[in-house]
C-alpha cells in the first residue's frame, strides 16, 4: 500500500468553510466510485481553520500523475472540482493536482 499526504487552503471564510465541509459530508456517489476505480483504497480529509490536510492510501501500483489523470476523466469529476473550487484558494481552473499539495515526509516512527 502507498499513501500520500497533501495540503490545501480554503478561503478564509466561515460561511464558505461551512459550506465545503457539508459537501463531504455528502460526497457524489461518482465521486465515491471514481476514487475507488483508480486505486485509491482509503481518503480522509481533516481540517483545522482553513487549512485541509488530506491522506490517500493506494494500492501498490497506483501510479500518481497517471491515475490522478485517470480519476479526473471519470463521470461528473470536473463538475466536482468546478464546485469545490468556489471554496478554495486557488485558480477555479486548476486540477485536484494543481490545487492540492504534495506534502513530504520527514518523521516516521
């Protein structure tokens, strides 16, 4: 299993967090199946003000570029970015990999 860790900020603004946080509460079924079709095993979201840290685990030969890109030709997963990019801070036009940092590993116990 490989597993990724990323960041990303959300505008500062209660409403709008508010908001972003009932949306995964109800995530899309596609969205849900997309996800699981790619590879990806397990994703959790947490959050704390407006910054969103996110976990994904994946199967061992879960490739990231390639089946990211995979992932956002699947069924109403651009009409998905389009909707969640009103909360982020970033470019309303940038993909899931554009948008959510890479973060690196420097602490394992």
């Amino acid at each position: 299993m490989k597993r990724y860790c990323q960041t990303l900020k959300l505008k500062d603004n209660e409403q709008l967090i508010a908001q972003y946080i009932e949306a995964h509460q109800n995530v899309w079924s596609e969205i849900k199946e997309g996800i699981k079709a790619v590879g990806i095993l397990d994703m959790q979201i947490y959050i704390h003000n407006s910054t969103l840290f996110m976990i994904v685990e994946t199967v061992d030969e879960f490739d990231w570029e390639k089946d990211n890109s995979r992932l956002a030709t699947l069924p109403r997963q651009a009409e998905w970015e389009a909707y969640v990019s009103q909360f982020q801070q970033a470019d309303a036009s940038a993909t899931s990999a554009e948008k959510w940092q890479l973060m690196t590993q420097i602490f394992k116990l």
